[in-house]
C-alpha cells in the first residue's frame, strides 16, 4: 500500500501568523490556514475540519465496504464528523468527535445495519489512529 503525504508551511506566531497546506494528490494545493479560521469563523480551513473530513470519508468507506463483505450494496452512505477542538489546560485539544451517519441499504434490518454500523466505527482507520480520542456515532438507516 502507498505512503500518502500532505504539507504544511506556517509563517508568524499562532495567532496572527498564516499557513498552506498542500496534498500529493493535488486536491488539496496551496490552501490557507490561520488561527482564526481554527479557534473562531475564518474563512480558511484548519487541521480539525481536514481531520473530520477524513474521519468521515473513512468511516463511509469502512462501512460500505463491510456492507459489501455481507452482500449488502448500499444506496448511499452519508456521514458527518463533528470534531470539538477545546482549551484543556495550557493547551489545546480535540476532546472529541461525533460521526452522525445516515445510509440507505436496501434489504437490511435495522438491527443487522446497527452492528455493521457500530463494527465501522472501531474498525474504520481513522478511527484506529485517534483512540485517545472519545469518539462517538449516531447512526440511521433510512428507507
């Protein structure tokens, strides 16, 4: 499997400096970041919101490929990460995140969809790599 690679260039202090933030992929090129956008409503994006970007697209994907695994296609996987970013201490931290999903999965019950639900959640990458983190899932399935 690759090795996937992003970067980062921050320039001033925390509070009034900026920064980019670039992918190999390209999809990402050259985006800016500040404090404000982080700790306030700026208009740049900031290490939480990627953070919550790759939580939930990991999570989807996770779910849809244990769906899959079951012989369940699922219609549609949509989910949202809520990542809390708090003062503790001296410092700062992500305290914690709230994946809210909604699948549509055409012949499951809601049971059976709860445990594939639930079975994402720790099994899903993301997930793996924030365990000092609380992470908790709300999930639907919708007809």
């Amino acid at each position: 499997m690759p090795t996937r690679t992003a970067e980062a260039v921050w320039s001033g202090n925390i509070t009034e400096g900026k920064g980019t933030i670039k992918t190999q992929s390209g999809v990402l090129a050259d985006k800016p970041y500040d404090w404000r956008s982080r700790s306030a409503d700026g208009p740049n994006t900031n290490p939480e919101e990627l953070l919550g970007a790759a939580h939930a697209g990991c999570y989807s994907m996770a779910l849809s490929g244990a769906l899959g695994k079951a012989g369940f296609t699922p219609t549609r996987v949509h989910t949202t990460a809520k990542v809390t970013f708090d003062k503790v201490g001296e410092g700062f931290a992500i305290t914690k995140i709230e994946l809210v999903n909604e699948s549509q999965v055409p012949n499951l019950d809601e049971a059976k969809f709860m445990e594939f639900a639930n079975g994402a959640k720790s099994g899903c990458p993301v997930s793996k790599a924030l365990t000092g983190t609380t992470i908790s899932l709300s999930a639907k399935l919708v007809k």
